[in-house]
C-alpha cells in the first residue's frame, strides 16, 4: 500500500515539474505551416545578397510569453534572431523563385534590423515580426527603406515550444510575403 501511495506521489511529482518546466534558453527551429502569398508578383530580375540582420529588440533573449496564469512564463532563446530571421527570409527569397548569392555578384543587397520577434500566449499564440529593411543598389545607393511586419495566430497546446517555432516562422513567412507583395519592394528589386 505505501509503495503504491509513493508511486503515485512520484508520478504526481513528475506531472507537475514536467508542466512547469520553463521554455528558456531553447534553440530556434523553423517549422512554417503556411506558404508564401505572392499575388500576382511578375518576374524580380535582381540577384539578392542578404547580410545577417542586426537584432536591435531591448531584451534579445526573449521571444514570448505566456500569460494565461498570474505569474507569466517566459520564452527565452540564446540563438540570433536577426541571423535566424535573415537566413530564412532569404530562403523564402529563393522559394519566390529570386535568385540570391552569397558573393559580390549581387545586383542588390538586403541589410535588415529585427525589431520585433515575439508571441504573445493568452489562449492562442499570437507572433508579430517586424524588420527595417534597407535595399542597397551594387554601388551602394539606398533603393528602398521600410519597415517590413507579418503576424500570425495559432492554436495549439498551452505553453509548449513546438507552438512557438511554427507561429514566429508563420509570422516570417508573412512578412516576406508582404514585401514582395510591396510595389516600391518589387520597383528596388528590378522588377
């Protein structure tokens, strides 16, 4: 009998501290589930070269939050966000069918501040990514400055990391969409 009561305490224990383990420090994973939404973009005749972005948010770590119970629970990275964001804008880039390099061959370069990169969880997780994007033509004269910004809502299971890298890649993914959606964005990149 004792053995079963300490065995059911012990599983109990294990419930609780497996609830309560915090998302900190956790690597960033790209895990989108929504596409590129491209509209009726007609062809980009740029090369793109993108540097890695510069993450100028206050507290670099953090990248959400949830706030369903009194006390918040932080989620908190040691990655880079601004080189995590640029690598896979760039990939999105090539998905849209523009050609990017990494050499000097460029016709345009692609310099980004990351100023927001956080999900907020009340219920659904909601992210909203907003980077300074800056295109520079080959002999460095600005093309193009703005601010690009995507947003996206999920449901999901309460505070858990897998609900975190899928909305902020859905979030990035829809800020690209939004620039190459942008007609100054298309007119700096030769279309």
């Amino acid at each position: 009998m004792r053995t079963r009561i300490g065995l059911l305490l012990l599983a109990f224990a294990l419930t609780v501290s497996a609830k309560t383990a915090l998302l900190t420090h956790i690597p960033l994973v790209w895990k989108p589930t929504s596409q590129l939404q491209l509209g009726s973009m007609g062809p980009i005749d740029a090369t793109v070269h993108f540097e890695p972005f510069q993450d100028v948010r206050g507290n670099k770590e953090k990248i959400g939050e949830n706030q369903e119970d009194k006390d918040p629970k932080p989620v908190t990275t040691g990655d880079d966000v601004g080189a995590f964001v640029s690598t896979h804008m760039r990939g999105l880039f090539d998905k849209a069918g523009i050609k990017t390099t990494d050499g000097g061959d460029a016709s345009v370069t692609i310099k980004g501040e990351v100023r927001q990169f956080f999900v907020t969880e009340i219920n659904t997780y909601e992210a909203q990514v907003e980077v300074q994007i800056t295109v520079l033509g080959r002999d460095g004269s600005q093309l193009w400055k703005g601010i690009a910004s995507g947003d996206a809502t999920r449901f999901g299971r309460s505070y858990r990391a897998e609900n975190y890298y899928e909305t902020l890649s859905d979030a990035v993914v829809n800020t690209v969409s939004s620039m190459l959606r942008s007609p100054e964005m298309q007119k700096a990149l030769g279309k």
